[in-house]
C-alpha cells in the first residue's frame, strides 16, 4: 500500500509594518505598568542586593543625608543668623527632594543600558526597567523622609492645611521626574556621552537651585531662580510641608513641563523603542 503525500503547509507570514511601531511603543508602556507586582519586586531586591549583611541597610543613606542637613543647617544658620529651627527642615525637605529629582535622572541615564542582558534575553516589556528604576528610587525617597519627620518632632511644625497640597505636588513632580528620566534612558542608550553631560548639568544647577539657601535673602530674584525648573518642582512639594503656599507662577511652570515633557516623551519612545534592544 502506498500512502498519500500530505499536503504542506504553508508558514505564516508575519508582517511588520511602520504603523505597527508606535502602537508597539504605548502598548509596552501599558503592559510594563500592569506588571507591577514583576518591578516592585525587582526594586525590593536591588534594595536588598545593595545593603545586603548591612546592619542598618537603606538607612545608611537616610543617616549619611541626616549628617549632611545637619553639617549645612548649622554653618548656614551661623553664619547668616538664621533661624535654625526654619533653617534645618528647609534645607532638610530640599535635599530629600533633589535627592529623589537626580537620582531618577541620573539612573536613568543607565536605565536600558545595566539592563542589556534582559533585553536580549528575556522577553518582557523595556518598560519595566524603567518602572522599576523608579520604584526603587521612590522607595529610598521613603527612608530618606524620616528626616522630615524628625524635624516635625524635634521643631514641633505645624504645616496645617497647606500641606494637603502635597499631595498634588508629589504627583506632578513624579511625572515630571518620570519624562525626564526616560528621556534621558532613551538618549543615552543611543549616545552614551550623554550620562556624563547629563551629570555635570545637574552639578551646575545644585549651586543654582534655592536647596540649601533661600531666594528670599536675594534683594531681587534672578533669572536662573525665576526660571529655574528644578526650583519650581522643588517648591511645589516644599513648601506644603513646611506650611507655607505655593506660588501659582511653580504651578503653572510645572504643570506645563509635565504637559510638554510627556508628548516630546510619547514621540521619542514611539521612535526609539524597536531600536532600544540594539543600541544596548
């Protein structure tokens, strides 16, 4: 007996079309968000990793941070006769908030790039890294706000009402933080001299920024407060914690950085995100 040759069949084709890419780029930031439970593990381990046989583990840079608000509280509060009780939490809450700021931007630089070998080998969205990255830095952020609250005790400040404003303001300065720090992701995977750019700016703009002085013992305001971004995302979240109203100019400028940040945002992940896994 013979038997028939079964017929063959054919493979299917598979199409990959430039309309495809940019509905690939929001879909891998949608789906990179719904695996949170993935990135807020992974930020819980690198945590762990980096203080790992530590006796006081993350609060070493709680403590670190606690010495130096304490170092420049009291050099500044003798040397301009300031209150030490405004001086300390002012500077206290602006390094706390920098700190968050820069180092979103700075391991952002690196974000896609430390994370080559997932790329190539594992098969989840990029943006994972990126949450993950920010959750890990927002956690810090966490341990780094028991100094706040040691001044609350120890100053006994009452922020009042105001400080319901905050939360608005943690949230626009998430979100601002967050653009800058995928951009930065983004561009430095493609030229990689942009970290150290990228690094020596923010050291420009620590002396520029009111972190550690305040604009006010500034007879007129210069243009490098004025329109300073990092001052104004600073402010939104300082000030309610202090007890004290935030101008409407940081809330306009914030709110519009974080409007034009997110589509110049949308539109260079949508055309660097097929490119990201060979660029790494």
């Amino acid at each position: 007996m013979t038997t028939a040759a079964l017929p063959k069949q054919k493979a299917p084709v598979i199409r990959i079309s430039a309309e495809a890419v940019p509905a690939q780029a929001f879909a891998d930031i949608l789906n990179g968000a719904r695996l949170y439970e993935l990135w807020i593990r992974f930020a819980v381990h690198d945590i762990r990793q980096r203080f790992r046989r530590s006796v006081l583990g993350p609060f070493w840079l709680t403590l670190s941070m606690g010495i130096m608000v304490a170092a420049i509280g009291v050099v500044f509060s003798s040397l301009f006769h300031q209150d030490a009780a405004k001086t300390l939490p002012y500077i206290a809450t602006g390094l706390i908030f920098w700190g968050l700021l820069t180092s979103c931007i700075n391991d952002g630089t690196m974000v896609f790039i430390s994370a080559e070998s997932d790329i190539r080998n594992l098969p989840m969205p990029l943006s994972v890294h990126f949450y993950r990255m920010m959750a890990r830095n927002v956690m810090i952020w966490g341990f780094n706000m028991a100094i706040y609250l040691v001044m609350v005790v120890w100053f006994e400040l009452m922020p009042g009402w105001n400080a319901l404003l905050f939360i608005p303001g943690f949230i626009l300065f998430l979100v601002n933080a967050a653009w800058m720090s995928l951009v930065a992701g983004v561009l430095s995977t493609r030229y990689r001299d942009i970290p150290q750019v990228i690094a020596n700016v923010i050291q420009v703009f620590f002396f520029l920024t009111p972190i550690f002085w305040s604009p006010e013992t500034l007879p007129n305001r210069p243009a490098f407060v004025v329109f300073n971004p990092f001052y104004h995302l600073i402010e939104i979240v300082r000030a309610p914690l202090l007890g004290e109203v935030v101008s409407p100019m940081s809330w306009s400028l914030c709110i519009g950085m974080a409007a034009a940040g997110l589509g110049f945002t949308a539109w260079l992940y949508r055309r660097a995100h097929a490119r990201i896994a060979y660029w790494v």
